[in-house]
C-alpha cells in the first residue's frame, strides 16, 4: 500500500506487481486491461467475429465480450483460455507477453491506433 495525501484527505493506494514485476498502481492495472481489451477486439475481427458471434461461441453475453473489449470486465483464467481456443491464439498473446505468429504486428502496438 502506499500512502498519499489528497486534496480532499488521506488516501491509500493498492500497488501490485504486474506480470512483468513492474509495480503498478489501479490505474496501471486499469490501463493494461484496457490494452488487452484491445487486442482481444483486434484478434476477433482478424477471426471475422462480430461481438454477437464471439459472445455465441463462448456462451457468454455480447455485453460481457464488450465490456471485457472496453477494459470494463476483468476476466478469469477459465474464460482467457476458453478465449484463446476460440480466437485460436496462445493465452500469453491475448496478455501481452508473447508476440503472434502470424505476424500481425498491430495486434500488440494497440495504443498506435486505440
């Protein structure tokens, strides 16, 4: 926890480490949910889904896919690896911490085009 003074009192925030061992705050944690949101929207309209047809296959609603895309929604280690069958890419390219081997390099630069 770290302690900081506001301008409407005292207030503490959370910091964890990230998956890389950087410290990061909620808003570091918010960010890097928003980034993969990105990417997952990327790599289902790579795979011709729309939010509906995404939602269908993974038997979830289509507000639960949009959310999950806009950084809203955290997700659980079932439903990332339920994901990455459906969208047929590794669990770590959905996080972020390995590249896609098809080469589609703007899946992973996601803030050039947010």
């Amino acid at each position: 926890f770290a302690y900081q003074e506001g301008g409407y009192g005292l207030y503490f925030t959370l910091q964890k480490k990230n998956l890389k061992g950087v410290t990061v705050d909620a808003e570091g944690f918010n960010q890097q949910r928003i980034e993969m949101g990105e990417r997952i929207r990327k790599l289902r309209k790579r795979c011709d889904f729309c939010q509906e047809s995404l939602a269908e296959a993974m038997d979830v609603s289509t507000m639960t896919i949009s959310r999950i895309e806009n950084g809203i929604t955290k997700m659980d280690v079932e439903f990332l690896m339920r994901l990455s069958r459906v969208l047929e890419v590794p669990a770590n390219v959905i996080l972020g911490l390995e590249d896609d081997k098809t080469g589609d390099s703007d899946i992973y630069d996601v803030r050039e085009n947010g």
